[in-house]
C-alpha cells in the first residue's frame, strides 16, 4: 500500500506536489511524521503505477544512505486568520479545510459557519506551530 500527499513535500531531490503518490522506498521516519500530521493519506495503488509517477532518471535522494530530512511547504494559497472569517460558506470551508489536511467530517453542515472557520483557524495555527517544533529535532 502506498500514501497520497495531501500538501506539497520536499525532500531534498524531488518535490511531491498534493496528491502525488510517495514511493515504497520513502524514508521511514519522514512517513511517520507525515502520518502523525495527517499529511498523508493511504492509498492503495498498484507497483506499476507507483513507478510510472516517479518518473525514469529521477534521483529521489535515497541513494547515499544519509538522512538528510526533508521540508515540507506550506499549502499554496494558506489564508490567514481574517481571509477565513471572511468565507461565507460551509462548503467553501470545508474545501479549503481539506486542502490543508483537516478532514471536517461528513457531518460537517450540521455544525455553525463560525464553528467551522474557528476549527479550521486552530488547526492551521496548530499545524504552523507544531511543524516547527517537529522541524526543529
């Protein structure tokens, strides 16, 4: 089973865009953390097509057996706090929620517009901040 990305990683040869689909070989200690984060999401996607997303000749900076960590960029697009509040619909939030790797539930519409870009504004800053300290071992 493979992992689909949910934001944009980087390690230090290749860029993984949002829903690209990491390679068996990915580093283990950089998949834990991105599980841990929710940046992840299983999916289960045969050998085949696995290798046909690397790409022939694509150096993916396994090779030289040293741990060298990776960056993981924020989300294109990250709103700030302010353009947040100023969505006007559970939908929109919702989707943007997802983008950043917050799932609101299906249930998601029986919950208040504030309720939501609140739980989505925590989630964020938590995200930021959380990231740092990971980043920072």
């Amino acid at each position: 089973m493979g992992y689909r990305t949910k934001v944009t990683v980087v390690t230090q040869e290749k860029i993984y865009k949002p829903g690209s689909i990491l390679p068996d070989d990915f580093s283990k200690p950089d998949l834990a953390f991105l599980k841990s984060k929710k940046f992840v999401e299983p999916a289960d996607i045969p050998a085949a097509c696995e290798e046909q997303e690397d790409g022939p000749g694509e150096d993916r900076g396994q090779e030289t057996g040293v741990f060298t960590g990776f960056d993981v960029m924020e989300p294109d697009g990250m709103k700030s706090p302010d353009e947040i509040r100023k969505i006007r619909s559970k939908k929109e939030v919702a989707a943007y929620a997802k983008k950043i790797g917050l799932d609101l539930g299906e249930n998601y519409e029986e919950k208040s517009l504030k309720d939501l870009q609140d739980m989505t504004i925590d989630f964020q800053e938590e995200q930021v901040e959380g990231g740092a300290d990971e980043n920072g071992i």
